[in-house]
C-alpha cells in the first residue's frame, strides 16, 4: 500500500520524540573518564630524579629537560611540555621509573595564548627549595660525619691521624 | 475571558468616543489597533516558531536543544534576531539593487495582510469579509512573485534556479490547493471564514472532508517550501535558494517569513478544516480564541513533524507528484463532495 512506509516514519519520530533525550548539559555534568585516560600530563618534581628516560621515550621530542649539578647532585631546573606536539602516546609515563610523569583526567587543554600551551612544571621556588634542601642534606651529612669523628677521636685519641674507613 | 480581546476592542472604541471623536474617526483607530494586534502577535509567533522548531527538531533526534539564552532557551532567538541586525547588509556588485533590496522589505507584506481577514475566535475578526478565502488565497499567493523577484535580482545561478524552482512549485501546488478547499465551499456555500467556522457547530469538515484535508496538508506544506518540498531552498543542491546572497536582516526577513506563512497555512487548516474557535466536546469554558490558537499549533507541530520524518523528494518526484496525484485527487474530491452533498439534500428532503 502507498503511504504505509510515510506513516512508518512519523511513528518512529514520534516515538523519539517522548524518549528520554541523551544530552549530557557538558561543563555542568560530565561523562564519568576512564582511569587509564590520557589528559592534561602532571609532573611531580619531588619524585624527579632527572634521569632523561622520559625525554629519550618520547617519539615526538615535546619533554624538555635541564638540569643542574648542585653537590654532586641533579636538581631539574626546567622541565618543559611542548603539548602542542604531544600525541599522548604515554611512553614517558611508562618510561619514568618514579611515576614523576602522569597524565590525568583533564580534557580542556585549551589556552587563550600560544605560548601558554608550552607546558612549565617547574617554579624557580621549588628550584630554590630543592637545591637549599640539597645543601642542608650535605652539610648535615657533613656535620654528622664530623660528629662521628670527633667522638671517633674522644674514644681513642691515640687514632687521630687515621681518617676512619 | 472569552470576550477579553472583544471587550478590549468595544472599550477602545467607547473611549475615544467620549474623547470627543467623531464615529468613523475612533473606528479606524479600533481598527489600526486591531491591525496592529495582529501584526504583534504575528511577528512574536515567528519568533516563537523558531524557537518551537528548533525543540522539535531537537526531541525526535532525542537532544534537548536551546536551553541556554533565557529560561529554558525562551531568548535564544531573541539573541540571533539580534545578531541578524548587527550584520551587515551585503549587497553583491552585479545585483540589481533596488529589486535586491526590495525583497525582504515586500516578503511579510503577503502574509501579515491576509491575517487580516483570520477569525482568531468568536467575533475576533478584524475584517469580516465575505470573500475572506478567496482574499486569503489571492493575497497569500502573491509571495511567489516575491521571492522570484529577489532571487532574480541575486544574479547568482543558484538563486536564479532556487527561484525557478519556486514558480514552479507554487503554481503546480497551488492548484491542488485550491481545488482541495473547493469542498468546503460546496458544503458551506459561502467564502466568509466566519461563516465557514460556524458552519461546522456539529462536526468539522475534517471528517467530512478527509481526502480533502490530506490535500490540502501535502499541498500547504509545499507552498511554505519546506521539507519534504523543500527544493526551493535546498541546502545541498543550490546553498540556499533565493536567499544564497542575502545576508544580515536581509536572510532574517525571509527566514521569519517561512515561519509567518507556516503559521498562515495553519490558520486556514484550523479555519477550513479543525472547525476554527469551535470548542470540540462543548468544552466551551476554555474561550474560543484559546481553542484556535491550540488548533493551529497543533497543525504547526504536525508540519514541523513532518519536516523532521521526511527526506527531501527530487523536482521531477515534485512535479509528477503534483500534478498527476493531487490534481486528479482534488478534482476527484470535489465531484465525491458535490454528488454526496446533492444525495443528502434529495435523501433529506
């Protein structure tokens, strides 16, 4: 019969018409992001031990790495995210052996400026605090070891020209 | 509040006649304020179809659509009217600019005059003419001329063929149109739209009238060219017909006048066939212009239902489709009505 399959059709719109529509009202509610999701990356410079694996991994060249010898010790004095080049493969995620590198759940990685989307992790504060942590650690250490010595001294002063083992 | 707009028109009139103005001086002014009744109400509606549409459109593709301007997205058209008139107006080199500008001044003129003769409820007409369908017809078809105008005066291909296009369709299903409504009148004997609506106190045309009322639903859906009859403007075949080169206020005119004659056409639905401001059951406690507005969008939501089922047909399925369908359907419809209407006159007599 002409027109069954017309009516056909108004059936099935109307039918949508009363179903629960499907809309998530976005900044508002959100859909709920996989753990394992590759968003905004996060990098802890406390848990950095600016071993380059991360740069090395990245087949894109975005992570950029300075460091800086404070006492025989590295201190990370820049750590740069070119994210514009970034393909959130994660291999510096896999590569880093101290999970200093993550990638979290956040998706809006839109800036109102070019050079804001050259990621900077590392504040001249934390620079400061770290190589000032390194500092008091060492002079600590030296402090103690002289300490040891001395006492070292007291207990058999007949040793004092032997440097202790 | 049945005879809220009446009374509203009486006291105006009593008003500035114990202002000390002459008779005929304070009925023109009841008129110019009847007039401009409408074309408020008219021109609010088109801003609400926009807006209805754009819900509808959204609920059968289960998306909740504008909701963000105003409450509930009531503004959102508001909002895009606005950013309409802050465009600005392009007129292309080659165009001819007087005509190219002429037409989004002249497209509202059609449909705002026929509201005119429109019986929005009992006793609310604002010129009870005796020829009121045939005006309507007359008058409504004139935006063919319109439109073919301003798609001329384009001088872009796409606007010449959107235009051709429109000619076509508009004298092709303006026939069936017609013929469709003939039926009514056989039944009615009248052309008075008042008439018309009190004729059908006990049953509307609707049922007496079936096949007649599907012609006229398929043929006004293609005289306000949109989907499924849509070739006029056509999107992915000629950009968008005789509007391609407008832009600004210029495209808003011709846009807001789709939803004008939409509403037009429902009118004269509700009118001819849905028994006008006729409470169905004697649910006469609701005032008939309430009645008549909630007819008419009822006709305005099935029109937009369609537009959201049906794909566009193609010109020749348009054409064929007209003239070898509904032609000889209308035609068909007026002898079925005129022999039953002769048999019950001889059988009742």
């Amino acid at each position: 019969m002409y027109g069954k399959g017309l009516i056909k059709g108004l059936g099935i719109t109307i039918r949508h018409f009363f179903k629960p529509k499907v809309t998530v009202q976005y900044p508002e509610q959100r859909l709920p992001l996989p753990d394992r999701f590759y968003g905004r990356p996060e990098f802890y410079y406390d848990k950095c031990i600016a071993c380059n694996q991360c740069v090395n991994a990245c087949p894109n060249k975005v992570i950029k790495l300075e460091t800086e010898t404070v006492d025989k010790k590295k201190v990370v004095t820049n750590y740069e995210f070119d994210q514009q080049y970034c393909l959130f493969c994660g291999m510096c995620e896999e590569a880093c052996p101290k999970d200093a590198i993550k990638f979290s759940n956040d998706f809006e990685l839109t800036q109102y400026h070019r050079p804001d989307i050259k990621m900077q992790f590392v504040t001249p504060e934390q620079i400061e605090k770290k190589k000032e942590e390194i500092k008091q650690a060492a002079a600590a250490k030296a402090a103690a070891e002289a300490a040891k010595a001395k006492e070292a001294a007291k207990e058999n002063p007949e040793g004092t020209g032997k440097e202790e083992a | 509040m049945e005879n809220l707009f009446v009374s509203i028109a009486s006291g105006a009139r009593t008003l500035l006649e114990s202002a000390g103005l002459s008779g005929g001086a304070s009925d023109f002014l009841v008129m110019v304020l009847k007039l401009v009744g409408i074309l408020v109400y008219i021109l609010v509606s088109a801003l609400w179809l926009v807006y209805m549409e754009r819900k509808v459109a959204a609920y059968m593709q289960c998306r909740i659509g504008p909701n963000r301007v105003g409450p509930m997205g009531l503004l959102q058209t508001t909002a895009d009217i606005g950013k309409l008139i802050s465009k600005e107006i392009i007129i292309p080199r080659c165009t001819d600019k007087k005509l190219f500008l002429l037409g989004p001044v002249l497209i509202f003129m059609p449909p705002l005059t026929v509201f005119a003769v429109a019986p929005f409820g009992k006793g609310m007409v604002a010129i009870d003419m005796n020829i009121g369908v045939y005006y309507f017809l007359a008058v409504a078809s004139l935006s063919t001329v319109i439109v073919w105008l301003s798609g001329w005066a384009s001088n872009n291909k796409y606007s010449l063929i959107g235009s051709m296009r429109v000619v076509a369709q508009m004298v092709s299903y303006e026939m069936p149109l017609i013929l469709s409504i003939v039926g009514v009148i056989i039944l009615t004997g009248t052309l008075n739209m008042s008439e018309i609506i009190e004729a059908q106190d006990g049953v509307w045309f609707i049922l007496l009238q079936p096949l007649g009322f599907l012609i006229y639903l398929i043929a006004a859906v293609a005289e306000t060219n949109r989907a499924p009859f849509d070739l006029v403007e056509g999107e992915s075949e000629i950009i968008c017909g005789p509007f391609t080169e407008y832009s600004g206020m210029g495209f808003a005119m011709f846009f807001l006048a789709e939803y004008v004659n939409v509403v037009l056409v429902s009118v004269m639905a509700t009118t001819l066939f849905l028994g006008g401001w006729q409470a169905p059951f004697d649910f006469t406690f609701i005032p008939s212009w309430i009645w008549f507005l909630l007819k008419v969008y009822i006709m305005i939501f099935v029109i937009m239902w369609f537009r959201w089922t049906y794909p566009r047909i193609r010109v020749d399925q348009l054409m064929e489709f007209g003239w070898k369908v509904l032609v000889p359907l209308s035609i068909a419809n007026i002898f079925l009505t005129g022999i039953g209407k002769y048999l019950y006159q001889t059988i009742g007599r």
